[in-house]
C-alpha cells in the first residue's frame, strides 16, 4: 500500500484568509474582477502569489486559457433526477457567470469516455458528473492534466476528488422502517448497479437488523434502473404463487418502482392492499401515478448546485455535508389500510 505524501493545495479559501477577505471576494478576483475594487483585488492578488496559488479550482485555471464553460456529464437523460440536478447546476453557474454544457452518455460507459474526451477538446474549465458506474479512469487522467471534476454521488473506495451526494444509507433506512411499521415481513429490494443503490440497500438492512422482527429481504439486482425494467420484473413475480410473492417492495429508484407498480396492477396485484411499494427520488410523476408513490426524496437540484460551488472552490465537501438529509414521503401505494 502507498501513501500519498503530496502537501495539500492551497485553495481559495486559504487566499482569502491570508488577504483578509470572504472566499467569495478572493473567486470573484479570477472569475469576475469587474466585482471587485481594485485596492481588494490586489490584496488577493498579492496573497495568491505569497502562498503560490497556482490552481486546483477551475476559476484560477480560467487564466491559463481555459473557458467559462463547466461540463455536466449524466449517465441517463430519462431520468427526471438528473434533470433536476442540470437545473441546480445551471442557476448555480449562471449566479458565478458561467454556462453548462450537459452530455449525456444514455448509459454507455464507450460513449462516456468519448464525452470526457469532448469535454478536455473544448476546454472546460470543470466537470460534473453522475457517471455510469464508477468514475472513469479518464476523468481521473483529466483532473491530472489540470481540468477539476466533482463526483455527484457516493465514490467508491479510497479517493482525493470531491464527492457530494445525499445519505443513502439513510434514505434506505427511512424506507425499510416504513416497510415494516405497515406490518410487511417478505420484502424484496429490487435496484441497479450503483454505490448509491448499494447504500440504499445497506440501510434497509439496518432496518431490519434493529427492528429484531422475523422479516427476510430478497435482493434482486437489475442491470439498469428505468420503468421497463421494472415491469419486467412484476412479470416476474407474477409467476410465483401469491403465498410467495413479496408483500413490501423497496426499489433503487422511482422509475422502477412506477413500472413495477404498473405491471402489478395491470397482473390484478391490490396495491397497497396485497404489497407496499416504495421508491426514491421523488420525481414529479410519483405524486401523479395511478397509486401514488410513496418515496424518499432528496434535493437532487441542490446537489447540482453545491457541486458547481465545489467546483468552483466556493464551498468545501464539510460545507455542504450536511445539507441532504433524505426524508420520507407517504403516500398510498404503501399504505395498509388507504385511509391510514
């Protein structure tokens, strides 16, 4: 094993300190010096070259030629979170003076790697991105060459790249302790590849751990999280045994769970009466399916927002830790008894 011995960087926020200014005046400096008066720019001026500010963020590296663009990769644009994510992104840059340039790499890690690759082309001065699976080896060899990114989500392992998502571990607990408090014990997690789904799941499971009740968790993993997948698996299910069916689904994601959700009721499944389902994200067509979903939201549009501050260096990962707390939504399609 090796150890990393390389001095921290100096950020924005250690220029600011030493020329006695907000964090906001030392960026506005390098990113809009027309907001700044001349007697503070030079005193920001004067404490980057003491302390060799040479850039980590993407606001000193727009003096080496890099545009005002910030790059936002997705992995799917079906997926209403991420458009709330792009919206976060793009008030966020608008307000600091900068514009988003959205890919999305519909799942494809080839088409993924080709979009990094666009991205250093037309010189984006950051990136943000929800990638397919986990970071790509290229995003990693581009922060190298000296063009930042912010993971949106949990990273996986050991890493020195900033990283904001919500608590998943949480949102999936929140989510099994409803799950039982309506009396289900043969629950299935159905959700994709993702270390977001995997915490979601490890907080059902701790659910279940402390509730000390006799309830069994089935897991099956699908190899996306979308709405046809989702109706493929209630046919799936539809071919057990009603005694052997789950009677309490968790899914990785909204979308799942709204096909699942239509291809039981269109199977002559009761929901909530024969099963409780419950999704996450809280997207805008839970509210408005033919059950509607009970779901955990979470600020996807301040995710995209406080990336782009970390981009920026205009916040630090302790900043925002704390700010995306999921929370429960109840609505019918997990309730025992509909008017409950």
């Amino acid at each position: 094993m090796t150890t990393d011995r390389r001095a921290a960087p100096v950020t924005i926020k250690d220029v600011a300190a030493r020329a006695g200014v907000s964090r906001a005046t030392a960026s506005y400096t390098f990113t809009q010096p027309g907001r700044v008066s001349e007697p503070l720019r030079a005193k920001v001026l004067a404490a980057a070259d003491a302390l060799g500010y040479v850039g980590n963020d993407a606001a000193r590296r727009l003096r080496l030629g890099h545009s005002l663009a910030i790059g936002l990769l997705i992995s799917n644009s079906g997926n209403p979170v991420y458009a709330e994510v792009a919206a976060g992104a793009e008030r966020e840059a608008a307000a600091h003076g900068r514009f988003i340039i959205t890919a999305n790499s519909g799942d494809d890690p080839d088409r993924e790697r080709a979009y990094v690759s666009f991205f250093e082309s037309q010189q984006v001065s950051g990136i943000i991105a929800t990638p397919v699976g986990g970071v790509p080896p290229e995003l990693i060899e581009l922060r190298e060459r000296g063009t930042p990114f912010v993971l949106v989500g949990l990273a996986e392992g050991r890493h020195d790249y900033p990283a904001v998502s919500g608590d998943d571990e949480q949102g999936g607990f929140l989510a099994g302790e409803h799950l039982l408090a309506q009396g289900r014990r043969r629950l299935l997690f159905v959700g994709g590849p993702h270390p977001h789904v995997d915490a979601r799941l490890a907080g059902a499971r701790r659910a279940i751990a402390e509730s000390a009740s006799d309830a069994q968790l089935e897991v099956l993993r699908t190899p996306a999280q979308n709405a046809e997948i989702g109706e493929n698996v209630a046919r799936a299910l539809l071919t057990r045994p009603a005694a052997e069916r789950p009677d309490g689904v968790f899914c990785g994601n909204d979308l799942l769970a709204l096909g699942l959700l239509h291809g039981l009721i269109s199977g002559g499944v009761e929901i909530p009466g024969d099963l409780s389902l419950v999704g996450y994200d809280d997207i805008d067509f839970a509210d408005f399916a033919i059950v509607p979903l009970t779901t955990v939201r979470h600020p996807s549009a301040a995710l995209g927002a406080a990336a782009v501050r970390l981009l920026l260096d205009l916040a630090t990962e302790d900043d925002v830790a704390d700010a995306f707390a999921p929370r429960l939504v109840v609505r019918r399609s997990s309730l025992r008894s509909p008017a409950g």
